[in-house]
C-alpha cells in the first residue's frame, strides 16, 4: 500500500504543479535557514575533545596585586611561570602541563630550503598524552627531556610535509633559532576545535605546527605571542618570561582521574594561594578557578549570545514556513474533496485516506530535504565569506546532514497531520451528490 500511496501523491503532485512547488519551496527555505544557524551553532558549542572533558581543568589563581582590583572578579587569565612551576612539581593531578604558544621561524640544515614561520607550542611533556594527540611517526618528548632542556621537537603533519615531503622524519634534524633540534615526532593532521587550551590567540585559532619543551624554547628565546598581564616590578631585569617575574602568561590545565576529584584539588590550589599569601607574593584575597573543558568555554564566551538568538530566530521562521505549508495543504486537501469521497465510496477507509495523505506531504518534505540542503550549503558559503575566526568551520558533517533530512520530514509530516485528518473526515455521501 505504501508504494500506491506514493503513486497517489506523485499524481497529486503533477496535477498541482504550482502549489506543489509553492510548498517545497517554503519548506525548503524555512530548513535551509535553520540549517544554517543551526550548523554554525553545533560548530561554536561543540565538545572539542567529548572523551575527557569532563576530567581536564584549567586553572586559574589571582597572582596580581591590588592596584585595579575589585573584588569578585576574575581571576588573572594566565599563571605566572613561578606559579605554574610549582603546581607542576607538586604533581597533584593524573597529567598537568603548563605551555604558551609563539611564533619562529623552523628551517633544516639544507640552504636551499627556505625557512618557514610556523606557529608554536612549547609545553612540558604531558600535553600530548592529556589532549589525545594523534601520532604519525614518533612519540613526544619525556619528563627527563624537559628538565635537560632537551633539544628536540615534533612537527604537525602540515610542517612535516612542507620541510620533509611527508617521509618519516624521526631523527632528523630541524634548525630553530639557529639551534639544530632533533624531531622525535610527527603528529597526525589535528585540529583542536575551538582552541580551548590555549584561547589568547583566538577560540579558532589553528593548532600548531611546532612544538617544543617548554624549557628548551625558554633557553633558545623563542619569545611568546598571546596574552600578558604584569604587575607591580612587572618583568625582573626587562624579560618578562623569567621565573620570577609577576606577569601572567601561562596556560595551565590538569588532568584528573574522575570529575569528582576536582573538590579536593580546588581545596590544594585555596592552600597553595594562602601560602602564597603568608609568603607576602598574593596580594589579592584567594581566588581560584577550577574549570573543566565545557565550563572553561563557557565562561571565556566562545558561544556568542546572538549565534542562539539567531538559532531561536531560524526555529521560528521554520515555524511559519510550517503553518504556511499546513494551509496550502489544507487548500489542496478541499479541492480533492471530491476524489476522496470517491475513494471512500469505494471502500478507502478513514484510515487508507489518513494514511495517503500522510505520505504525500513526506514525499513533500524529502522534496524540501533535497532543496533545503542547496539553501543550508549556500547560507554556510555566505558565512565562511565572513571575518570571523570560526567561519571556516562552517560545514555541513554527517551528523548535520541526517538532522537536516530529519527535521526537514518531520515537519513535512507534522504540516500534513491536520490536513490528513481533514480529509479523513469528508463525507462521501455528501460528496457523491454534489457530484
């Protein structure tokens, strides 16, 4: 039956050209501009890394002195590298690292290869094992590596292409400020979407092609691009990377063995702060901040206010796009009143003409499917054209494709409810004598 149904509602379809397209257009119009809020939403609220989120933290402690200071707001964004050194010797959590990003020229000993400016990460050497890095060829560096200031690096496989055509270049070497460093491993194509590790340098900002010890790029004067804040004698003797300048700079996140352990290492990080307090380098009263990947994106706004506002707007204009369809349905449904009275006079049940008309208006809604994909992939070409950093992003992936066939006809099929059952309650009798 369901195959004559859908004879049925080709025939209906060629018989009313006009408000058939009239129909599919509207559909497609009111999904299309829902797939387009609603793809730039799923890209912006997205989980960056779903299997450890709920177990990765960044910290936060409120280092600066009291000039500016009001109380309750937030703490310093970055830590001071004293800071983090000593968060990371204490080893409280499963994996810490603290990092900062830069940008330096990366070459190999081969003059007639030119130098190329990448964008850098130096982190101590659990970054790679706390956000799941892929590996190509290789491993990242060791614990013993960083306090021996260990000349080595790993590449992305976008470096790795240009600098060594895409070959295995584990234990060759790369020039980096005119030091040879030794390549322990290449990581696999990666992004890290939005960049939540690191958000100074954009929340869409690539991920890095280079990275190196943290130690090591200190020693060789890799510099740091990102964000800075110093405060009161600001850098000691003029370099504000040093151990113990009061400047904040540091990313510093830790990886816990469950969610629930984050109670008793907020109560660490109020301790280490009063010492520090008692110790006369916090000015501040204690302000601490603990939070894990979805709360830390949260609160630094990577889901700006009006992309929901334009996701409520798209609902509601796929909405009217709906209840127009619902009485063009409706139009269409009394000028067939008389085949339906046919039909049922010929022994069509209420149920047999429900049904039928049912699947005419899914058949609309794949119609409206196909169409409104052309509309949501123009709408998403529109948005990659624009300045901002997540644009693009901006794709149509596997799971969008399914919601917008989905959504496209359950709305076909919730539109055509009211006009099914109206049609499942003409009066034949009454239609076999107006005929």
């Amino acid at each position: 039956m369901f195959l004559h149904y859908l004879e049925l509602a080709a025939r209906s379809a060629r018989a009313s050209k006009g408000l058939t397209a009239l129909m599919v257009l509207a559909l497609a119009l009111g999904i299309g501009a829902c797939m387009t809020t609603l793809t730039v939403y799923h890209v912006l609220s997205g989980d960056p890394i779903p299997a450890k989120s709920a177990r990765l933290f960044n910290v936060q402690l409120d280092a600066g002195d009291l000039v500016g200071w009001k109380a309750g707001e937030e703490p310093t964004f970055d830590l001071t590298r004293f800071d983090a050194v000593a968060l990371l010797r204490d080893r409280k959590g499963k994996r810490q690292a603290m990092m900062s990003g830069s940008n330096t020229a990366v070459g190999v000993q081969d003059a007639q290869v030119k130098p190329i400016f990448s964008s850098t990460r130096y982190a101590t050497s659990d970054f790679f094992a706390m956000f799941d890095a892929p590996w190509q060829y290789g491993a990242g560096w060791t614990a013993a590596d960083d306090e021996a200031e260990a000349r080595v690096a790993v590449l992305s496989a976008a470096l790795n292409e240009k600098l060594f055509g895409g070959a295995n270049s584990v234990g060759r070497e790369v020039v980096v400020r005119g030091q040879a460093l030794r390549v322990i491993g290449v990581l696999k194509p990666w992004q890290v979407q939005p960049h939540f590790y690191d958000m100074t340098l954009g929340s869409y900002a690539e991920t890095e092609d280079l990275f190196l010890p943290f130690a090591t790029a200190i020693t060789l004067g890799v510099g740091h691009w990102g964000n800075m804040d110093c405060w009161g004698n600001g850098p000691s003797g003029g370099n504000a990377l040093d151990l113990k300048a009061t400047c904040s700079w540091v990313q510093y996140w830790v990886e816990l063995d469950k969610p629930e352990d984050a109670t008793a290492y907020r109560d660490y990080l109020v301790a280490y702060s009063e010492a520090q307090r008692s110790a006369g380098r916090f000015k501040r009263p204690t302000n601490v901040r603990l939070r894990n990947v979805m709360d830390w994106l949260d609160a630094r706004k990577v889901l700006p206010a009006d992309v929901r506002l334009q996701a409520w707007l798209a609902f509601g204009f796929l909405l009217v796009c709906i209840v127009n369809m619902v009485g063009l349905l409706l139009a269409k449904t009394l000028r067939r009143a008389g085949e339906i009275g046919v039909r049922r006079a010929l022994g069509a049940t209420r149920g047999a003409i429900f049904a039928q008309f049912v699947v005419e208006a899914g058949l609309l809604g794949l119609v409206g499917a196909v169409l409104g994909l052309l509309f949501a992939n123009a709408g998403l070409w529109l948005v990659r054209q624009s300045p901002n950093d997540y644009a693009r992003l901006a794709e149509l992936d596997a799971p969008m494709l399914a919601l917008t066939l989905g959504l496209a006809i359950f709305a076909s099929l919730c539109a055509g409810l009211l006009p099914a059952w109206r049609a499942a309650l003409v009066t034949p009798a009454v239609q076999l004598k107006v005929q």
